[in-house]
C-alpha cells in the first residue's frame, strides 16, 4: 500500500511539475514536492533511503549554493551520478520535488548519490527525513531575522538535530566560525574540520557586526589573534581556554587575483595540492575549502577534487558573468542579502579596482572606476527588514565608485546608505524599474568598463528574468 501512494505522488508530483513549466509559471522546483507531500508525507524520506550512496546536506548562512555545486561537480567527475537542488530550491518541497524529478514512476531514484542544499530554519526537518551520510555547515551569520531569529536561536536547533545523527554519520564544520564548530561537541557523529591559516587577510573586517563574540562555554568575549571578517578567525576564550579547533583541511595560503579568482594552497590528511579557482574572493576561497573537506570525507581522491574545481563555475546571480548582447558590456552579478555578504563582496571589488585603477589623483585620493547597480527589495525570501543595510560596510564605495544605480522595492534607502557612505549624490541614479535601471546603467557604463550588480534574492531573480527575456541569459531552471 505505501509503494502504491508513493508511486501516486511521484506520478502527480511530476504532473504538477511539467503543467507549471508548460504555463510558464515557474520552474517546477517547488509545486511537485507540494504535491506529492500532500498525497504522501513520508515521500522525501522514502527518496532518500532508496539512493545507493546516501545523501549529503550542506547548510549554511552564506556560500550554501557556491558549495554545494562545487562539491556536486567534485562527486559528478569522481563518477557519481547526484542528485542537486541545482536550482537552490531549499525548503523541504524544494528538496521533495528534486527527489522526485530523480525518480522514476514507481519511486526508484536514477542517481546514486543525493546532495542537498538547505536552508537554514529547514535544516533540522531535512535531518530527520532525510538520515544524511554527510553533513557540512558552513557558517552562521544574522541574516532575515524575522525568519530565522537569532544565530543563538538556529544554532540550538541545529545542535539539537545533530545529536539525533548515528555514528557512521559524518558532519563537516567550519573551524573559524565559533557558533558553528561548537556543533562538533559531543555528538555520536565523527566530526571533522576546515578552516583558513593565512594571516595575510585576517584584517579584522565588519567587526561590529560579529554575530558570536562569546565563549559558548563560559559566556566570555573571546580573544582573536587572527581575525578575517565579522566573528569568523582564530579565538581563544581568556577564562576557560576554549578555542578554535585544529582543521583536518587547511587553506594554508591564498592568493586573491581580483575578480579573476584565486590561487589556493591547502593541506588534507596525508596531502597538499595547489588549486587555480576561477572565482574571486576570500569567501569562494572558503566555500572551495569547505567543498574539499566533504570530497575528502566521502572519500573522493584529492586530485579528482581540484579539477573540479579548477573547472567550476558560478551558479546563476553568484559571480555570474555576463554579457550584454552579443557585443555588449560585460557585467558580474553578486548576490547580497546580509552585512557580512555585502561587506565582503564590496571588499572583493574595491581589491579588485586597487589593482587595476588609474594612480591616485595628486591629493591621494583613489580615482573613482567602480561602475555599480544595487538592486535591493524587501520580499519575505530576502528578509523584510532591511536595517542590515547600514551594517553593511558600503563605506568603501565611496572613493571608488563613479556612478551607482540604485533600484528594488527599497531604491530610496538604498540611495540614502551610499550618501552616507560618502558617494556624491550627483554619482547616485535613483530608478526602481530593474529592467530602466539596467538600461540606464549601461547607458553610464564606458567603454571597456564592467558593470556590477548587487541584487538581493528576489531582485537577482527578477534581474535574471529581465535578462532571459533580452536573450542574455538562460532561466534558472534550464541550467
């Protein structure tokens, strides 16, 4: 009987699927699952059980869908067969109707191996139906807060699902950020760590917005003897000597190329390699780190790993390229949704313009180059608080940019955060229309130059929508 619903609901989660694509309502990665739960609850954990090599979850605040599409690319050319929320359809429908576009009519999953992207207030429900093999949390910053709450308050329902994971399980964290690597403390699971060594970039950036300053042992402001950005370093509690954990992956040197990417040194259980990743930023650097501990834990050679990653690319809206029109600008979409994430994508491109701009003027003052359109709305997916936009350290714009658009439900707060980051308002183009301030922004842009975009989720979609429709990109969907 419960075969019978389970082929019921693959067959009408599929349905539901196709029917929304051929109405051109959406990509179908979320209504099937919908479906199918509403026909048979137990589906996700039945999909799950079926696949050969188990499944992976990877979670995280930042740099989720960057890694978990390395480290699908890591399995796919170690010859697994994965099964990926690719589109970063992350909810528990999202995750059921990616189970079902694997399986076949009576329920048989076709890949050998599940990876999961999920979002961070579902995490603890994805534990329990889907039993993973492997499980990687990134990090933990403060971000939609009328979602999730505190990091404190998703940091305890983490710890409490964790503990529920069986020995043979495995669960992969990040040593730099303390809320995270306090997760690895008694659990029955085996735990294993990554972490950055390179105190060249410990500049001790967005300090104020560090969301886990405290010992989680004793409650004392912890020590930093390298710090990267917000709370993520090397910390040590003063009182109760509770501290970083030692990783078993190690980014032991980075080289940051600008935009073009990045030269990564890293050292694993008996190795080290040298990788060439195409995507700038110490934050992809990480997200690469990360990606390879869990390839290491899964028992992926480590060469198979790096040319992986030394032919990955970005997912849709996360250091996306694009060009506008077959002879058209070039442009690079970053998506923001958060200080920390803001922060370090105007760090990664305020780097960039150091290296490559005109000398200063005589008075020292950097010469303006940056040429940006931020796109920031207020919709549930992106958090409608938007406060986070002054803890954001947009500071850094201010000598570097020479013209800004500004576009989104909230254009106007956007524009007033750039006038006190000290851009001139004759710089500042307010247009809410994305598809105007695209137009409007190219129309700025010199020849020669990049165009950056700075959208938040529900405006990255939107844009990339605009630009299917111009024929510049492809829907989301159809990657």
């Amino acid at each position: 009987m419960r075969n019978t619903i389970n082929a019921l609901a693959v067959v009408a989660g599929k349905a539901a699927g196709d029917l929304s694509r051929r109405l051109r309502l959406g990509g179908g990665t979320t209504l099937p699952g919908t479906v199918a739960r509403r026909l048979a609850p137990g589906i996700l954990r039945d999909l799950s059980a079926a696949l050969p090599h188990g499944a992976v979850l990877l979670s995280g605040t930042n740099g989720k869908t960057t890694t978990s599409r390395m480290l699908a690319e890591i399995l796919r050319a170690a010859g697994e067969r994965v099964l990926h929320n690719r589109a970063g359809a992350n909810l528990i429908a999202g995750l059921t109707a990616t189970a079902l576009a694997d399986a076949d009519w009576r329920g048989r999953p076709q890949a050998t191996i599940g990876l999961f992207e999920t979002d961070e207030a579902a995490l603890p429900q994805a534990l329990a139906e889907i039993g993973p093999r492997l499980v990687l949390i990134h990090n933990l910053f403060r971000d939609q807060l009328d979602r999730y709450g505190e990091v404190d308050t998703v940091a305890g329902a983490w710890r409490e699902a964790l503990a529920a994971l069986p020995p043979e399980a495995t669960v992969v964290l990040n040593a730099d950020d303390p809320a995270v690597a306090d997760l690895g403390q008694g659990l029955a699971a085996r735990v294993l760590y990554y972490g950055l060594d390179d105190g060249r970039h410990a500049v001790g950036a967005g300090a104020h917005i560090a969301d886990s300053q405290f010992c989680r042992r004793c409650g004392q402001r912890y020590d930093y003897t390298l710090a990267f950005y917000a709370h993520i370093g090397h910390y040590v509690c003063p009182r109760c000597g509770h501290c970083r954990p030692k990783p078993h992956v190690r980014l032991a040197r980075l080289e940051l190329l600008g935009t073009d990417g990045g030269r990564l040194y890293l050292l694993y259980p008996g190795g080290a390699m040298e990788v060439d990743l195409p995507l700038p930023g110490l934050y992809n650097a990480t997200n690469a780190t990360a990606a390879l501990a869990a390839a290491i834990a899964l028992g992926v050679p480590a060469p198979t790993a790096r040319g992986a990653l030394e032919r990955f690319s970005a997912a849709f809206g996360r250091i996306e390229r694009v060009t506008a029109g077959p002879d058209g600008a070039p442009m690079l979409i970053a998506l923001i949704k958060n200080p920390v994430g803001a922060t370090e994508t105007v760090r990664m491109l305020v780097g960039d313009t150091a290296a490559s701009a005109p000398p200063p003027a005589t008075d020292g003052a950097p010469t303006p180059a940056l040429h940006v359109l931020i796109a920031i709305n207020d919709r549930f997916a992106d958090g409608t608080d938007v406060s986070w936009l002054w803890d954001a350290e947009f500071e850094a714009l201010g000598s570097r940019v020479a013209a800004a658009t500004v576009s989104g439900t909230r254009a106007e707060d956007m524009a007033v955060r750039l006038k006190y980051a000290g851009l001139p308002e004759g710089r500042i183009t307010l247009e809410p229309d994305l598809g105007a301030a695209v137009d409007q922004a190219l129309a700025e842009l010199p020849p020669g130059a990049t165009l950056f975009i700075l959208p938040t989720y529900t405006a990255m979609l939107e844009l990339r929508d605009n630009l299917a429709h111009r024929g510049w990109v492809r829907q989301f969907w159809e990657e």
